[in-house]
C-alpha cells in the first residue's frame, strides 16, 4: 500500500488498524500494510533486483499522489493529463496488493491440473507413438486432472507473480477506460470511511465483492477511498450524484468492501469509531473452483497469448522478469496465461 495514500488516514503518523481476529493496533504508517520484497526480482542482483520497485516509484507514486491530493482537496474536474494518472494509480492499485497476488496463486492452483492433464495426453501419445483414442484421451486426461495438483507444488516460476501484476495492470487500465465508465468523486463533511491494506475494493453489480468470475468484469465498480471523506469510484452507473456528497448508505458498501478486500487488516483514523455494522471475516476472499469439462479434440486449439505492454519502461522490466540468469533456470507454472 503506497505510503502517500495511507497518510491521508493518519493522526500523528498513526493509523488504527484491526486485524480478522479482531484485535486492534496503532501502527506507525511506516509499518501499515508492508510486505517485504513484495515487488523485488527474487532472481536478479544489484540494482536490477528492484527495477520494478523504482518503476512504481518514479512513474506511479511520484505522478500520482499529488493527483490524489488535488482530488481529497476537492480540485475536480481534472484535466486530461491528470485524469490519466488517477486511472494509473487505481489499476495499479488493484494489482499490486496482496489480494490479487493471492487471486493470482488461486488461479494457478485451479488451472494447472488441467494444463497438466492436457500435456498428458500428448506425452502418453509421444511414448507410445500412436494417437490415443477418444476413449483412452480421456482416462488419461481425467486421471492426470485428479493428480495435477502434486506436480504444481514447488514448481512456481519465482518471478511469475511479478509478470502477472504487470500484465493485469495493461488489462485493468483498459477496463477503466472503455466507453461509458466515468470517475465519480464524493465527499463527507465528517470521516466516514476506513482503508484496506489493498486500498481498493471491486463490487460487482449483483453488490457482492467476490473474486470470480471473473476478476474483473465491465459491470465492476471500483471503490477507492482516498480519505476519510472523500470516495473515488469507477463506474459504468450514472445513479451516483456528486452534489448529495458522500452519503452514509454508499460509505457502508464501500467500507464492506474493504473489509471484504482486505488481505489482512482494515485501517482508519485513531480518533474514528469503527463502524457499528461492519464485520471483518475470518479468511481473505477465495478463488471459486471451476466446473471443469472436457471433450476429446482432433486439433490442438491456439496457444494463449499476451496483449503486448504499451510502456516501453514496463516491457523492459518485463523482459527482464522473462529470462533468468543463465545459472538459475526458470520452472514452469503461474502468471503466464491468465485472463484477469
């Protein structure tokens, strides 16, 4: 969580957070929602080792926050340039949390086995050098299903999470620019919302704050609380009135969100009351199970493929996530076909 917009939820350098079992904890902002090396090459040495880091820091943190600040302050509209990077700090913001790295490894979890099932069924035609009947692709098939979740453990790409916040942000980015989806900001004359260590919380149309299916869909809304008073929403609706202010009913959906979204604690200004209706639940969101189906086929169908990555500076990064050093070679699995 970005230093600059935990801040703005600060007293003395302090916010007031509660954790799921329900203890609470005045923690120095420094400290609030950290995870170590979350963003650093678990591969690379020197300099390079934090290039994605610095990325965020030079061309995401540095832009963005005086752009959130103009917002809590009440500057709106803004202009083209900073309406840019206000939609640069809530993709970012939905994919570099630990709710969507751990989406991210859910979703691994739940693929893989039939990934694996996949390329069983060619390895066993490879061996026996014949191609397997309908019948025998399935047998095969189901049975690798069944143990696909054995070969998944251990073999994680260390970097492959890091690829996949990079590649999820071109796709959230894009999401909150097609037509019909505005930014609507709404203010409180008195603190009423509190902050998850995500930052961000996605509520679907049918009001609920799952993870799938799928992560992100048009109709998602896109809660940013940047203050105590002030709401930042992406929305494909035109039902929210910027002139009735932020009103208690749309503070409690987007406090529920919160704590819906949080990975761990939900954080608010030491002199605020926790609010009286909102429950924090025992475990982080969980990535549903997939109905899997499965019909045998005569050709293979097309290889998944990424969009390219527009920013020259993140593609370089991304480069580098791709290709290991030449004495650690990369291992299969995670963060490389998802759609988010």
């Amino acid at each position: 969580m970005p230093k600059y917009w935990l801040r703005a939820f600060a007293e003395d350098g302090h916010v007031l957070g509660r954790w799921r079992s329900g203890a609470e904890h005045r923690t120095p902002v420094r400290r609030a929602a950290v995870a170590r090396d979350f963003n650093t090459d678990p591969l690379a040495d020197g300099e390079q080792r934090v290039a994605l880091e610095t990325y965020l820091d030079r061309h995401v943190d540095g832009p963005c926050a005086p752009v959130l600040r103009a917002l809590r302050e009440g500057r709106w509209p803004l202009d083209g340039a900073q309406h840019a990077l206000a939609l640069d700090a809530l993709a970012w913001q939905v994919v570099r949390t630990q709710a969507f790295r751990s989406f991210d490894e859910q979703v691994g979890q739940q693929v893989f086995p039939a990934l694996w099932a996949s390329e069983a069924v060619g390895f066993c035609e490879e061996r026996l050098g014949r191609l397997l009947s309908d019948v025998e692709r399935m047998e095969v098939f189901w049975t690798a299903v069944r143990t696909g979740s054995r070969p998944f453990r251990g073999r994680c790409d260390p970097r492959s999470a890091l690829r996949a916040m990079i590649r999820a942000f071109e796709r959230t980015r894009d999401l909150l620019t097609v037509p019909g989806r505005r930014l609507v900001v709404l203010r409180a004359a008195e603190p009423l919302l509190v902050l998850a260590d995500s930052g961000v919380a996605l509520r679907r149309k049918d009001g609920s704050f799952c993870l799938t299916p799928p992560l992100l869909p048009e109709t998602v809304e896109v809660f940013a609380p940047l203050s105590p008073t002030c709401l930042l929403i992406s929305t494909p609706r035109a039902h929210y009135r910027p002139q009735q202010g932020l009103t208690r009913k749309i503070a409690a959906k987007a406090n529920a969100g919160a704590a819906a979204w949080c990975q761990d604690a939900v954080y608010r200004l030491p002199s605020m009351s926790w609010p009286s209706r909102l429950r924090l639940t025992g475990a982080p969101l969980e990535v549903r199970p997939p109905r899997l189906t499965a019909v045998p086929a005569q050709q293979p169908g097309p290889a998944p493929a990424h969009p390219e990555i527009r920013r020259s500076e993140l593609r370089a990064i991304l480069e580098q996530l791709t290709h290991a050093p030449a004495d650690q070679p990369l291992t299969p699995g995670g963060g490389n076909g998802r759609p988010y």
